[in-house]
C-alpha cells in the first residue's frame, strides 16, 4: 500500500507541479498573520494534509479498478472506503469545531453523482429513477439547508458568510455537473462554473479570514483551493487542448468529496 501510494503521490506532483509551491505559501501566509501564536493552525494544517491523503487514495483507487483483475479491484474497494472515511471525518471536524456544516451537506450530492456514475461508466446500466430534476431539487434544499448553516451565528449576511455561500454553491455545483452524462460539452461548462466558485469562493474566504478573521481559518477551506484548482487546471488544459475536437473527459470520481 505504502508503494501505490507513493507512486501516485509522484504522479500527482509531476501533473500538478504548482501544488508544492502553493502549499508551502500557504502554510507560511498562516504563521505570519497569526499574532496570537494559536495552536489551532497546526490542527487546520493537519486537516489539510490529510485531506491530501484522502485524494491520493482516491487516486489509488481508480488506478486499481483501471487493472481490473480480482484483487486489484478489492483493493480499490479498501482504498475507497478509506478515502470516504476520511473525508467524512475531516469534515464532521470542519463542523463540529468550526462550527461549518455546509460542506458535509453536499455529500448527499456526490453519492447520488457517484452511484449514477458507478451504473452508467461501470455496470453499464441505466438509472431509469434517476433524472438531473432530482438532482436541481437536491441543489435547492442543500441551499436553503447551508444558507441557515452558515448564518446561524449571526443576524443576515455579512462579507464572509457571503463569501462561504458562493463556495457552496459552487461545491454543491458541481456534484449536479458530474450527473450531466447525455451532454458532454455542457457537462464541461457546467464543471467549469462550478470549480471557478468553488476555487474562487476558497480563495476570497482564505483571504478574508487572513485579513480580517485570523482564528477563522481552517484547512478545509484551504484545501478546498488546492484539490479542486488541480481538477480545474486539468479541464482548462483538456479544453484548450482538445479545442474544435470532441474529447470524452470524466471527471466524476477523480473528485467527488
């Protein structure tokens, strides 16, 4: 395990090269502008960490169901269930100690994504019950749900909690745009909306807790800029790349946490 690990960790650093330049910039930004000297930063950089982790075992995980014999796809069965873990327990922290659930909430989302994938791309079956309805409905309620999440602490809206609703949005987004399978290029787009609030609402929230909220930083929220920015940059490279010329790009379980 220890090998496949490290073997995708050397992948993912040579496609995605910038990463080890922005984690570390990161990281300092957060000793720099902490002035109380908070041993929280090192807990929110451990979530970050693990979070990486937990995205080089969903790697492991696609390269062994992509060998497809027995014991490769068993294995692939332990690595997703170790990913799913993690992540779940990375984020149940993100709420119960810094008091954001709106990224938890979106998990219903991704399930119902990575089933109607699972059936479509593997079992080759269609999911007569399900239908991008459902899922436009689904977007709703974990809006309305993360809108009461995120301002729960405080009377209406202000820049942060703001802020934090434009990353949900582009959070839950995105799990609508991997269940778009009939329209390829429109499932791009779609993807491409999304991870841009996604990204973007990660940034201006890790700037703003910087600047005005320093014990409000978490790792998830950074993060949250890192892993997807990687799935951005791969479809704006595909889209440029692959330019007047239809090219298949499936993105559904390289990240759906």
């Amino acid at each position: 395990m220890i090998n496949s690990f490290l073997k995708e960790l050397k992948i993912f650093s040579k496609q995605n090269w910038w990463v080890w330049l922005i984690l570390p910039l990161m990281i300092w930004l957060c000793f720099k502008y902490d002035n109380d000297g908070s041993e929280r930063i090192y807990a929110e950089i451990t979530v970050l960490m693990f979070h990486l982790i937990a995205d080089i075992l969903i790697m492991m995980m696609l390269s062994s169901y992509a060998i497809g014999d027995r014991i490769s796809m068993q294995n692939g069965t332990y690595y997703q269930i170790a990913s799913f873990v993690l992540f779940f327990l990375l984020k149940l922290y993100q709420g119960e100690v810094n008091k954001e659930w709106h990224y938890i909430l979106g998990d219903p989302l991704y399930i119902l994504a990575a089933i109607l994938n699972y059936r479509t791309y593997i079992l080759k079956k269609k999911t007569p019950w399900f239908n991008l309805k459902m899922m436009f409905f689904l977007l709703i309620v974990c809006l309305i749900l993360s809108y009461f999440s995120i301002t729960s602490n405080v009377e209406g809206i202000n820049s942060r909690n703001l802020i934090t609703f434009v990353q949900a949005i582009g959070i839950y987004s995105f799990a609508v745009a991997l269940s778009i399978l009939d329209h390829p290029k429109l499932q791009i787009r779609a993807q491409l909306f999304a991870l841009s609030l996604m990204v973007g609402g990660s940034i201006a929230k890790f700037i703003h807790s910087l600047r005005m909220e320093m014990d409000s930083v978490s790792g998830l929220e950074m993060s949250y800029i890192i892993l997807p920015g990687t799935v951005l940059v791969f479809l704006i490279q595909n889209s440029i790349k692959n330019k007047g010329r239809r090219k298949k790009i499936n993105t559904s379980d390289v990240f759906y946490q």
